[in-house]
C-alpha cells in the first residue's frame, strides 16, 4: 500500500463491510433457520479472515496512515459480527411467539367471517386487518425494530463518520473543491411535446413534481451561472420523475382487465350462471370406461376454440373474447392452484394450459387450424360433427400409442390420461352435448361466449377464498408478501367480485364453491326430477359425478 489513496481504500472497504452486517440483519428474520444460521457462518468466515489479514498488515507496517480509524472500525466490525450472531440465535424462538401471537388473532378472524360471501367493502376490511397482522408479526419487521438492530445501526453511522472525516481530511483540503468546479453540465433545451388524450393522466399525479419545478433553489450560490445550471438540472431531474411517473399510471390502466370485465357482463349471474350445466351433458358418453375430472379452465379453452372455428364473420368479437380469456386465466390458475388440494387435477389443467397456448398463439387445437375450419364456408353443426370426429380419432390415436409402447392398454386412471386424450374427450363432449341440445344455428357463438362467460365467472367467485387463504396459510417468512400480493389481487379483482358474487346460488355451501362439478350439481338439481339422488356428499376430490335412480320407497342418500 504505497499511498494514501491505497490506505483510504482499505478503510473503505472495512467500512463497507460493517454497513453490509448492519443492513442485513434485519433480512434474518426472512429465512428459514437452516439457511440463515449457513450464512452467518459464511459471513463470520469472511469478517474473520478480514480482522486478521488487517492485524498482519498493522504489525508489518503496511497499514502505516489512518491505522487508529481502521483499529477502530476492526473493534466495531468485531462487535457488529457478535451481535448478528446472537440476534440469529433468538430468531427461532421470536418466529414461534409471533406464529402464536398471529395464530390467536387468525382464529378470531375466522370466527368473524366464517362460511361468509363478504361484499367487496368487507372484505377490504378484512384483508387490512390481516395486512396489519402479517406486517407487524413479520420476523423481519420485529427483528429491524429491536434493540440490538437500532444498536447496530448507530455502529454503523458511527463507522461511517470515521470514513466521512477520513476523507474530508484526504481530498477536500487538498483539492480546495476544484473537482467541484471542473464539472459543466449543459441541459438541451425542452421542446413542446403534443401529447394524445389517451396518454393524459390525472393531474393529481404529478402536481407535486410540477409544483416542485416552480419551486426555487435553496441553495445559496453566488455565481449566477451555476445557479442557473443547478436550477435547470434540478427541473430536467424533475422532468424525467415526471415521465416515469406518466408511464407508471399508463401501464397500471392498461393492465385493468377491461375485456375481462367486458366478458363477464354477458354471463347469466342473474341465473346462478345456468350456462355451466349446458356446455357438458350427461347423455354423451365418455370416449372411454370413465370420465375424467374437470378443472375450470379446460372446458372454457376447449368451448374457446370451437367459438374460434365458428368466427369467420365475428373476428373483432373474438379478439376481445381471447383477451378477455387470456386476463381471466391468469386468476382462474391461480384458484385452481390453490384449491386442487390433491392435486388429481395437475393432468387435466397441463392440458388446458398447453391447448390454450396453441390457441392463443397460433388458432390451432391439436394442430388443427381452427381459423382455416372458420373459412370453409361449413355450416356450425358441420364444423362441430368434424371437430367432435377428429378429437375422436386423436384419443384413439393416443390410446393406440400407449398400447404399442407397453404391450396391452394399462388401467390408467382418467386423471393420469396424457395432455391429448383430455383435451380430446373434453372436445368430443363438447361437441357432441352441443349437436344433442340442437344449438346450432347462426346464434351459436353468441350461446358459446355466454357458457364462457359463466364458466369464467362462477370460477372467479372463488377469488374471495383465494385471497384469505394466501392471508392464512402461509409461512411467517412469506407472510407479509403474500397478504400484500392479496391485496394487491383485491386491487385488481374488486370489480370482478361486484359483478360475479350477484351469481352465487343461495343453496350452494361456500366450502364447495371451489369445484366446477359441484356448481353444476346445484343446476342439475333444479332441472332433474326428485326421484334422481346426486352423490353430493363426497368431498369434491375429482371424481366424476355419480347419478343414482333409485326406488320411491328408499331415502336419499341411502
């Protein structure tokens, strides 16, 4: 280390040492103990090999300037290190107190608002409350307010003042501010920008910024040339938070589900939406043995494509149907993640997910060209014989190569079936439910997009139990960022609820809302006689629904 300017960077370098264990004791408290008490280790390792390459340097006489500060900060960064130790041996114990803590509140909130459909208002309430809760019995909020973090925080100033008066005495007096005077800084001047009333925001938004501008400096310099650069780089700062801040409201709008929104005005809500028992009928057999579970999401993808092979003259209406659809399976995943507890629907939405993908991005279904099929010319119950004929011939297909491959045809349970034999039975019937009820006349897409509709919002419904579930169930590490996520959610889905909760059928229990059979159970019930005795019973697990005729003389149920 020849010169000073060695010596200081050395300095700098311990002192960075101790803003970094200062600053990042408060992340302990976001780590599950195995990792945290791994990278306290790794950092004693390095703080250790540090203190003692410095004592060598300070007994060889390399370190001959600024040696008191650096035995100084060595001391404090000894002493920051011991503490992060001993805050990350009471980490454990204040995570199992605050879990008990927030555990008692939570039951109480469940008693509040158990079995309960809460209003948009309500449940805003309701997740402040839990925001409250996660945010305050955070480790990592507790562990940043403590005693030994505000501690290591003023050893951090403190080691930063030794480097702020190190380098006072190392450049400022020597230099006598002439690096300050060799900077010029040149602005271009602004010109008027014509901005579209689609890109106006609120003034709202920016009027502190503009009132910042009007604001003058408060610094005292003599020169007016420098005054008059400082001002005109302060109001090009300005400007530029001014554009960030524009394009931050523009692309929160954009991102408002308004075809989404659009799509959900056209389902049946005033019905319970009826059209979730008219897109599958149980008078069409399966295309083997046993019908497969159904998800939310594949049916809507699979009644999507048929409305795409049908929209020759329709081709506006379908753009905003699939970009409706495209805002709306971003929450439909998300609820079918969340409430597939078993998991037995893990086939089923792959193979809605990988449908819709080829969909989405090219019109085609199983490398059918559904756009193609749209221009033919055919009639709608021509396209629907020939879409419901070639998801036959892909199933068979399908089961003729998982023959050839093990020798014989496997007892392969329906949710396990591959990506093509679901989404080719869910198009067989499809079709086929829709060739039998007869709804294939010009109106038919028109009939499709309100099934969409209904599908899309029955499944929404359940975005209230989504929301309280990533507010209850989730670790003490990730709790404050999944309730802020909820609310976030709430955010974006507080329309989407006002509209969809007007279709929640009085007699369906809120603890069975999260399956699709389920809700179509409720309509079967009200359209099939008494004598017919559904198997409601069961949990909804993915099992297909059963129906049971039975004898006047025996109970339901029995």
């Amino acid at each position: 280390m020849p010169n000073n300017h060695d010596q200081l960077a050395k300095l700098s370098s311990s002192v960075f040492i101790c803003t970094a264990m200062s600053n990042s004791m408060p992340s302990l408290g976001a780590m599950e103990n195995e990792e945290m008490f791994m990278n306290v280790i790794a950092l004693g390792i390095l703080v250790i090999t540090l203190i003692v390459n410095i004592c060598i340097q300070l007994a060889t006489g390399a370190i001959f300037v600024f040696w008191n500060e650096l035995v100084a900060i060595m001391f404090i960064m000894f002493v920051l290190l011991t503490m992060l130790i001993f805050s990350a041996i009471a980490v454990p114990t204040t995570k199992n107190y605050l879990e008990k803590q927030y555990n008692k509140r939570h039951q109480l909130a469940l008693k509040e608002g158990a079995n309960q459909i809460m209003e948009a208002e309500k449940l805003r309430e309701a997740l402040t409350k839990h925001w409250v809760m996660a945010h305050t019995s955070s480790p990592q909020f507790v562990l940043g307010r403590s005693v030994i973090c505000t501690a290591s925080g003023a050893f951090c100033l403190l080691s930063a003042m030794f480097l702020a008066v190190v380098m006072l005495r190392t450049f400022v007096m020597t230099s006598s501010f002439k690096w300050f005077m060799a900077i010029n800084f040149k602005c271009p001047k602004r010109g008027s920008i014509s901005v579209k009333k689609e890109f106006e925001i609120e003034k709202y938004w920016i009027q502190g910024l503009l009132g910042l501008k009007k604001h003058p400096l408060t610094l005292r310099i003599k020169r007016r040339r420098y005054r008059k650069l400082a001002y005109e780089a302060r109001n090009m700062l300005v400007d530029i938070c001014i554009a960030m801040q524009k394009g931050i409201v523009l692309v929160r709008r954009k991102e408002e589900p308004e075809n989404l929104l659009k799509l959900l005005q056209k389902s049946t809500f005033s019905q319970s939406f009826k059209g979730l028992a008219e897109f599958d009928s149980d008078q069409v057999p399966s295309l083997d043995s046993e019908e497969p579970p159904n998800c939310w999401a594949l049916p809507v993808v699979t009644l999507t494509s048929i409305a795409l092979a049908l929209s020759s003259n329709n081709s506006c209406s379908i753009e905003m149907l699939v970009d409706g659809l495209n805002q709306g399976l971003m929450y439909i995943n998300a609820i079918d993640d969340h409430l597939d507890h078993k998991s037995d629907l893990t086939n089923t939405r792959k193979a809605a997910n990988i449908v819709w993908l080829q969909v989405d991005l090219y019109h085609t279904w199983l490398d059918v060209d559904l756009k193609n099929l749209s221009l033919l010319g055919k009639s709608p119950r021509e396209v629907l014989k020939e879409l419901a004929e070639t998801a036959k011939s892909r199933f068979e297909e399908s089961k003729r190569k998982r023959r050839d491959k093990f020798g014989c045809v496997m007892d392969v349970s329906p949710s396990k079936w591959s990506v093509k034999e679901l989404a080719s039975n869910s198009m067989h019937r499809i079709c086929q439910t829709l060739l039998l009820n007869q709804t294939c006349d010009d109106r038919l897409f028109e009939a499709l997009v309100v099934m969409i509709s209904d599908i899309v919002g029955a499944c929404l419904t359940n975005s209230q139990k989504v929301i309280a579930m990533k507010c209850f169930n989730s670790k003490i590490e990730e709790r404050e960022a999944t309730v802020r996520h909820a609310v976030h959610t709430l955010g974006k889905t507080e329309m989407i609820l006002e509209i969809v909760n007007k279709g929640i059928p009085p007699d369906l229990d809120p603890q069975r809302m999260g399956c699709i059979d389920k809700w179509r159970l409720s309509h079967k019930r009200k359209m099939i006689p008494s004598a017919f005795c559904f198997s409601s019973d069961s949990e909804c697990d993915g099992s297909p629904l059963l129906v049971k005729v039975i004898s006047p003389q025996h109970k339901c149920g029995v």
